[in-house]
C-alpha cells in the first residue's frame, strides 16, 4: 500500500511516542491547522458548500485549483506542474456532471460514521509500504514506528517524489519490491503458505497486466457546455488585497486567465496549434525526434476529426498547415541481433533450470527453457512482431508455414498491424531450426495459445523479458536491445546473405510491399521460400538448434 491514511491509537496505554514521531506530530498538526478547512467544511456542510461550487465554474475553478496547489510539489506555481488544459478538463468533469456536491459527501460519512481505532486494533497482515514522502507537500513525514502501530511491516519504501497526487502513476519495478517481502516472510513451518501467496501474488499480478483500460463515456448536454460558457463570461470576481497573493486563499491571477483560457478551448485556431507544437520544441529541442512532433500533429488532428464527427466542434482543422518541429533525425536507436548474438541467447537457454540471481537470491522462474528458446526462435527466424508472437495458436502452425492471423495487445486479440486476419493471414515459412525449436515445446495434443501464460492466456512477452532474458544476458555482459531488435536482426542477415530488399520486406510483411505479393498470394512467395532456405543452411549446422 501506500502512505497509510489512518492515524493508528497513541491514547492511554499505548507506547511512548518515539522523538521521530513527536517531531512529525509536531510538523503535521500546524500543518492541518493552516491548510485543512477545506476538510472542516466538507465534513460538517458539505451540501451548503456544495449549492455555491454547483453554481459557479470560478468557485469551482478556485477549489479545485487551490487543492492541487497545496497538494503537489510546484512550489507554489501550479501552472509549472499541472498543465493548465489538464485542470480544466477535470473541473469541467464535475462540471457538466453536477458531481462536486456528491463527491464530499464522504469526508461527511467518515467523519460521522466512521470507526474510532482502539488500543488492540492491529492489522496482522504482512504489509509493504511505499510511502511517498510529504504525500500532502508540506504536511511532514511519518515514520516507520508511526506506521507500525497499526500494520505488521514487512517493507518500508520511501520515494522522494513528493505529492499527493503522484501514487497514482504504476511506477516500473514495483512487483519484484513487493514479491520480494513474501520471499522474506518467516512463517516457521507455514512455508508452504508462504509459497502459496507468492503464487497468489504472481497470479494477481500476470491478471493485472492482462486488463485493458476500458473507454467509458461521460454524460453531459450541450446545453451544460453552453451554460458553462454563459457563466464564465457573466462572473463576479471578488476584489483581491494587493499584495496579498495566496495569503487569504486562491490569488485573482490564477482563475482569471484559466476561466479566460476555458472558452476558448472550442475555438482553437492553426496558430494555437503551432504554438503548442513550439512550445514543445522550445522545452524540449533536440531531445524529441521529428517523428515524435508529428505523432503529436497527428493526434491532434485525430482528436479534433472525432470531436467533428460527433458534432462537438465545427470549421476546419486546425492542424491543417501546422509546421512540425524538425527535432533529432532519429527518435530512438535501431538496434538490430547478429546471428552471432541471437545464437548464444539460445545456448544460454540450452536447458532447465533457468536460474535468475537477483538481489534477493537467486530463483527459477516458471516458465522452461524451451518455451524461452521458442520465443526467441519465432522473432529471430521468423521476423515475428511480439503482439503476433502472442497471438500464435497452435493452429497456425502448419508443419512448414506458419500462418499470422492475429496479434494480442494485452488481454485483446486483433488483426496484425499489416491488417492480416484469419481469412487473409500471413504466411511466414518455417525453417528446420525453428521447426526444432517448436517440436521441443508442442504438446501431444496441441491447442490454444503456442506460449500460455500460467492461467491459459497469452504469455507476458515483455515480463518474460525482465525476469528472465534480461537479467540472464546481463549476466553473461550480453545487451538486451528488446524484442524488435530481433526482427531487424533477420533482416539484417537476410541482407548479408545477399537476399534483395523487396524479398526481405515480403518476409517481414511490410505495408509497402509488392500489391501481389500483399494481396493476391495466399501462399509464401518461392522467393521467399528460396530465401528463408539460405538461413536455414546457414543455421543448421549449429549445435544449439539440434
């Protein structure tokens, strides 16, 4: 979890306060006496408080605004740290949902009908904390005795990233932290339950992963959108004591110029456009590539295609003619495996057990050697992209073809990105060492997913990658370079073997390949046989694909 919320009980017969806990008591009190009214008011009045936030998107502005302020790491300019349109999209939610009144109603519910913590109120479970120094900025640090008044800490992690907001951003490495307490927990002659929460756990989290963010809708009516515009123009701004600035609450220069900025989010121009996509460059220069501007010119141009087909907007688009920034010439490098390389990654997966060494000690995953060679084998000597290599069934496999008829993004089966499908899918040949490699692995009657995961779904290529290929290669001094560098590397040796560029891109089933070759055969092209064969007789003689 993260930083614990509950105040645990320092009443009669409790232990002595330690000098960490008197001195975060003595930072936190002044700090709630200054900066939580806001909770006061929404704990005893929330539904006065609410008829005037309702009705005023200002009121409402300057609350919200107000929080995030005190709340985040901005070191009081808020604008440094929330974008402003970001800010605005989450008022104008309250707004035409008429939510705000509804959302304080809980501080009421807690403060009134909420549990009062005892002197034997413990809770016994193993716990890992991640806590998030000065969640609410400036409101002081609880220390680990503090916390484990009330929970049975098996790990305490302190982030340096202050704010309240920030722990709802997945930070990576965060799983094998957390798996590592269970590792770690002394349960005497309960080992085996041990065992089975750190499958539980693993389980858990490979289910986590596999959930996709669903689209959900907003209700609201045009007319909510118009009246918020009527509003905002029509404001009474209340006087502000020159010099007083954030001293008596939200300063005038904050919601002024947002309310201002508000409207006129449904009128944007070419040249908004072109200032934004300048204001990046300014920030960001060299350090974005061009194709990274252009994606941000695209999605912008998607987003204000779909608001016009919906009718949320009207007039041209805005991106039209928009300069993109030239920025670097290339975005990320393009790494690419030598035959050499891709064959000592499949030696150094020769056989089980994979034993991986981490700080923890070391430990064997549960997926085989084989199932890790086979991987490897599908992207290296086919030029499989890692969404296709999850998508494969046993069905595609056709002995001296393999068929490309979907791709899985997490948990969602769709067609390739080259658009193939079932009733038109790619046909890669299979070459002998590959053909060996999936021998290895296919069961006697073989269905479903080529590289299940643990519970039947498609294996976590990019998991596989972090707890076993990479840090087994690190081991060795060897680079991981991901998934894709594998695809290029077969075309990379393609290209040395002498194959033609066009043959190399049927292979990989490029979007600009030959229109016959891409729509009209519904075989593998001889020529692409005749190529994958070179490789073959290149490949055969190793010993690692025997």
């Amino acid at each position: 979890m993260t930083n614990p919320e509950l105040a645990p009980y320092i009443g009669p017969g409790s232990p002595a306060l330690s000098p960490a806990e008197k001195a975060y008591i003595g930072v936190s009190d002044p700090w709630w006496q200054s900066e939580g009214g806001y909770k006061a008011i929404q704990s005893t009045r929330p539904q006065t408080l609410g008829y005037s936030l309702n009705d005023s998107p200002a009121g409402l502005a300057a609350w919200i605004a107000e929080k995030w302020r005190s709340w985040s790491d901005c070191h009081g300019n808020l604008e440094a740290r929330i974008p402003r349109d970001f800010l605005l999209t989450l008022v104008t939610l309250y707004w035409v949902t008429g939510t705000i009144a509804s959302s304080m109603r809980d501080y009421f519910d807690n403060r009134w009908h909420g549990i009062t913590l005892g002197p034997e109120d413990f809770v016994r479970s193993p716990t890992a904390i991640a806590n998030f120094t000065s969640q609410c900025a400036f409101e002081g640090d609880a220390p680990r005795e503090w916390a484990q008044r009330l929970y049975n800490i098996q790990r305490w992690t302190t982030n340096g990233e202050r704010w309240a907001f920030r722990p709802h951003r997945r930070t990576s490495g965060s799983r094998p932290r957390h798996c590592s307490v269970f590792r770690k927990l002394d349960l005497g002659d309960k080992g085996q339950v041990s065992r089975e929460i750190a499958r539980a756990v693993k389980s858990a989290d490979e289910m986590v992963k596999e959930m996709t963010v669903q689209r959900f809708d907003v209700p609201y009516s045009e007319a909510a959108v118009e009246d918020l515009r009527q509003r905002l123009v029509r404001t009474r701004w209340p006087d502000q004591i020159p010099g007083s600035h954030w001293d008596y609450g939200v300063f005038l220069e904050v919601p002024y110029p947002a309310t201002r900025h508000w409207p006129s989010l449904a009128r944007f121009r070419p040249v908004d456009v072109q200032n934004l996509l300048n204001k990046e460059e300014k920030t960001h220069d060299k350090k974005l590539s061009h194709g990274s501007y252009k994606l941000m010119k695209i999605t912008l141009s998607a987003i204000f295609t779909e608001a016009r087909n919906l009718g949320l907007y009207e007039g041209v688009n805005p991106t039209t003619g928009v300069r993109i920034p030239k920025g670097k010439k290339h975005g990320r490098k393009r790494l690419a495996y030598s035959l050499e390389e891709i064959l000592k990654h499949l030696q150094l997966f020769k056989s089980d057990p994979i034993v991986i060494v981490n700080e923890d000690g070391p430990y064997t995953p549960e997926v085989g050697a084989g199932i890790v060679r086979a991987v490897i084998g599908v992207t290296a000597f086919a030029g499989l992209r890692r969404g296709e290599v999850r998508g494969l069934w046993w069905d595609d496999d056709g002995g001296d073809v393999l068929s490309i008829c979907r791709s899985m993004w997490r948990s969602t089966l769709k067609n390739t990105k080259t658009e193939e499908n079932v009733d038109e899918p790619g046909l890669v040949p299979i070459i002998k060492p590959l053909r060996l490699l999936f021998d290895a692995i296919k069961p006697v009657h073989a269905s479903g997913f080529i590289f299940p995961n643990t519970i039947g779904g498609a294996l976590d290529l990019d998991n596989l990658a972090d707890r076993v290929i990479r840090p087994t290669l690190k081991a060795h001094n060897l680079m991981w370079k991901g998934w894709q560098a594998y695809r290029r590397g077969l075309a990379t040796n393609l290209k040395e073997l002498g194959v033609p560029d066009t043959t190399i891109q049927c292979i990989l089933r490029h979007e600009n390949v030959n229109t016959t070759q891409r729509f009209y055969l519904k075989t593998a092209s001889a020529v692409a046989v005749d190529a994958m064969k070179k490789l073959e007789e290149k490949i055969s003689g190793t010993a690692v694909v025997q």
